[in-house]
C-alpha cells in the first residue's frame, strides 16, 4: 500500500487548514534530528518526500501525506529545538494540542525515539501531552543499527520502563533502523492495518 502512492497533501498551520476527515490518519512525532525525515521516506519508499517538506519555514507546519486510498500520514513538527524562540514554541504547542484533542480521525501517534538515547525529558512532555489528548501512542525507536546489542538491551529495559507508566501507550515497541531498512516492513503493516 506504500511504495509510490504515497503523495504530499498540504502543510497546515492552523485548525481550519486541516483536511477534511475523511480517512483514518497517524501521526509521527518526535525530537529534531531524531530520524522522524528519514523513517517516513523508508517507509513511503520515496526519497526526499519528507525531506522537502523540512526545509526552514515549514518546520512549523503540521505536514500531510496520503497514503494511497486509505490513510492519511501526518508529520508533526520536530520538538525540543533549544534555541526556538519562545513564541514560535508556544504558538506550536497551541497547534499540537488543538490538532491532538480535536482529530477524531487520529488513530494512533508514532513517538520516535532515538535508540541511543532512550526516552528523555521532552519525549516525557509529549507522551503526557498525548495521554491527556487520549491518543493511543506507540514508541518506535530509531538508528537502532547505531548500537551494539546489550547497549540496546540496556535502552529497551529503560524504555519498557517508562512507557509502563503511561496508559495510552502500546506496550509493543518497534525497533527501527532507515539504514538498514530494519522494521521498515512491520512498521507499514501495523498502520495498514489500522482502521
Ligand atoms: P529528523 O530531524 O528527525 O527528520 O531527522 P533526519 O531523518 O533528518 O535524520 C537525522 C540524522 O540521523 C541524519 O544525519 C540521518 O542520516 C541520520 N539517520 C536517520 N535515520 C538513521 C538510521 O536509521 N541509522 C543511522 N545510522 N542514521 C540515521
């Protein structure tokens, strides 16, 4: 269902920008430079899709895919940019929130997760955000290929850990890796068969 029919809708900036509901959608979300560019054009199979979408200017926006007939995938901004103005973070925040409280088309959120760096503070903030909007989310962790496998143990006992505290999150993590291609498969079947 993904590879080459997956085609950028629009940016939305504000409520009324959004598309009509008129499909199931995820949502990705994670810290800049997590990876979150590189893993949407793995599993969309076109390269730079994302990418162009992140240039300067349109960091802000909330970036809409469709995926061929059935789903909308939705690229929320990167979070945890220290040196943002307080304004512009601000005027994000008021955007995610409105977006996560009031899409009920939005089945599930895809918080991506650096696995070097386990689960941190600012994806503490956004998983509480996404608890208290009642989306259901799913941690993916990233750059798996990064870490040797008892590092990597290490960072899922962390991650179990903390997502066990959270009640809207799937405890089933998904171990990616863009390089290699690593759970790019098992990623495209879990939101096909999201409904
Ligand atoms: P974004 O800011 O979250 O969109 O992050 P990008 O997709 O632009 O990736 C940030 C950096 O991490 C880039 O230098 C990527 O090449 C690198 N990167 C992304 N995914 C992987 C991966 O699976 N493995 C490795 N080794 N590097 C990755």
């Amino acid at each position: 269902m993904f590879a080459g029919e997956t085609e950028f809708l629009k940016g939305v900036v504000a409520m009324n920008g959004l598309p009509e509901a008129t499909r199931p959608e995820v949502c990705f979300a994670g810290r800049s430079n997590v990876g979150k560019s590189s893993l949407i054009n793995a599993l969309t199979g076109r390269k730079g899709l994302a990418r162009a979408s992140n240039t300067p200017g349109r960091t802000q926006e909330i970036n809409y895919f469709t995926v061929g007939e059935s789903h909308f995938l939705v690229d929320l901004p990167g979070y945890g940019f220290a040196n943002a103005p307080l304004a512009v973070v601000e005027k994000w925040q008021r955007l995610l929130k409105s977006y996560l409280r009031g899409r009920a088309t939005l089945r599930r959120a895809f918080v991506l997760v650096d696995a070097r760096h386990g689960i941190k503070a600012v994806d503490e903030e956004i998983m509480a955000l996404l608890s208290s909007a009642a989306v259901t989310f799913q941690c993916v962790l990233t750059k798996t290929d990064k870490l040797k496998k008892g590092d990597l143990d290490r960072v899922l006992a962390q991650v179990r850990e903390k997502l066990s505290k959270h009640p809207a999150a799937y405890p089933e993590l998904v171990l990616t890796s863009s390089e290699k291609g690593d759970g790019i498969e098992t990623l495209r079947a879990i939101i096909a068969g999201i409904d």
